[in-house]
C-alpha cells in the first residue's frame, strides 16, 4: 500500500500539489501543519479555501480551538487516525505540510508510547467524570502511596500524570514508526531562494488583502495573547506589538516578510537532515510521484 508525503519550502506549492493528486489517485489529504489545525487561524496560515477543502476530504485541519496546546505527539496520534481511515476506504493517504518536526517524527518513526500516553489520560480523566476525582486518586495510592500523599484528588491533571509516570515508567521506550508497512513516497519542494523570496513577499501582501490584521485582531479579542501558543507563529505574533503601539503597520509587514524569509532558510536546512526525502522542484515532484503512483510494482 502506498502513502504520498509532501513537504517543502514556504510557499513552494505543496497544497495545490496535494489536491491535484488526491483528484487524479483517489487520494485524501492529511495536514502536516502545526498552525492549519486551529480554527479561526485561515489568512496567516495560508489555510486553503472552505470551497476548496471541500473539494477532497482534508485531515487534521481545523480540529482545535486556538487555546488548546498542539504538539509532534498529538499529530503522530492523529495521523495514524486518519490513515487508518484513509487506507479502510481503499484510497490514497497525501500527507502535506510544512512542520518540518511532524514530517521527521513520520518519517524516522516515534516514541509510540507518548501517543498512547494521550489515550491514557482521556481514559483516566473519562473515570474521573464517572466515579470521581477520588476513585482516580485511589488507583495512584495502591501503586505508590508516597507520590499520592504529595497531590490533592482535585488535582486531577497532575494524579493522571503521576499515575501514568508510575504504570509506563517499566515500559521501555520504543521509536516506530507508523508508516510500516507502507511504499513511502516522500518530496520536498524547493526552488531558488530569490524566487521563493518573490513569493512570500506577494503571499504576505495577498493575506493582508484578505483581512490579516482584522483576523488577528479578532483573535485577540476572543482572548488570545502573547503566550497563546496558536499564535506564536509568523503571520501573527509580530501583530502583538503593532496593537500595543510599539510598531506601525508598515514595520509588522516587513517584519512579517522577513522573519517568513528566515524561516525559509531555516526549513531547508532542517529538511536536508530527513533521512530519505528526495529535494525536487515542483514540476520534478508532479512527475516523479505521478511515476511511482503508476508504477504497479
């Protein structure tokens, strides 16, 4: 079974790369983007369209409120959901994005057991609701009374952390990877810095046409702030000095533009150390996975 993975440089044309696939090969989307999986974060995520989402079906986009934390664990999580979705249907799983982290822990395997943790501690916190904080804190006390005695019941995040602690700290630590099995097919698009750089500048300013500011400053009414880690990201967190009137418009454009042009860099760099991904330019990527979904072998 085959799995189409897609990643590459800001603005190289990974989502329009997806979507063409997943029209021609039967094929659902799943997002590897640490930003696209909040809702209300579209303009500065470069979140495709709703009429365009709706197109093929889309994965892991818009599945958390902008207050809720999100990380490598919960996407492994996730990600292994919606492929075992995907693939029980008989279609094509595309995996896309840009968080060079999320792609690396697919790619390289990960600690399975942190991903298990997330269901151990919806179980745990599920038992709390039914039969109470104290049932919970019991099942801590029989395994180590010490560590029991140093939470109180109503504490019921920190008792299923300790509980977990105790129950998995035999359990040896484990890289796999949830992609056994499958014929990877694996891409990073790139292309030459200045032309990458023309395209952030014009992305940027296409967002701002498109209410970016308006977006952020809606954000920040609804409660978000500096520490709120959906927006500690480029595109949103240079907005909180310009509505403090510690910078005018044009300086947070500029900011935007370049901390994105950094970025840039720095996810080239970081994509070069992903053991097996082949650096392609978009039209090199188009047929190069094109010929592998075709070859029957």
């Amino acid at each position: 079974m085959k799995i189409v993975i897609i990643t590459g440089l800001t603005g190289s044309g990974k989502s329009g790369l997806a979507l063409k696939l997943a029209k021609e090969f039967n094929g659902e989307i799943i997002s590897a983007d640490s930003v696209q999986v909040y809702r209300g974060l579209d303009i500065g995520s470069a979140k495709e369209s709703e009429q365009t989402l709706s197109l093929i079906p889309h994965h892991l986009i818009n599945i958390k409120d902008f207050q809720d934390s999100y990380n490598v664990s919960n996407f492994i999580f996730d990600c292994k959901n919606a492929i075992d979705l995907i693939t029980k249907k008989g279609k094509l799983p595309i995996v896309v994005g840009g968080t060079g982290m999320y792609i690396k822990a697919l790619m390289e395997g990960y600690d399975l057991g942190n991903c298990a943790n997330l269901q151990f501690r919806e179980k745990y916190a599920l038992l709390a609701q039914e039969k109470g904080n104290n049932f919970v804190w019991e099942q801590l006390n029989k395994i180590n009374p010490n560590k029991a005695q140093t939470v109180h019941p109503n504490n019921i995040k920190r008792v299923i952390r300790y509980l977990e602690s105790e129950l998995n700290s035999a359990t040896p630590s484990k890289k796999e990877s949830i992609l056994s099995g499958f014929d990877i097919i694996t891409v990073g698009l790139i292309e030459d810095r200045q032309t990458i750089y023309n395209k952030i500048d014009n992305r940027v300013d296409e967002m701002l046409k498109s209410g970016l500011k308006k977006e952020v400053e809606g954000l920040i009414k609804a409660g978000a702030n500096r520490n709120t880690q959906a927006l500690n990201s480029i595109g949103y967190k240079e907005w909180f000095d310009y509505f403090d009137g510690l910078t005018d418009y044009e300086t947070t454009v500029n900011l935007i533009k370049q901390h994105t042009r950094n970025y840039c860099k720095r996810q080239l760099t970081f994509l070069k150390t992903i053991p097996n991904l082949k650096l392609m330019t978009y039209n090199e990527a188009e047929n190069y996975i094109r010929g592998e979904l075709n070859d029957k072998n």
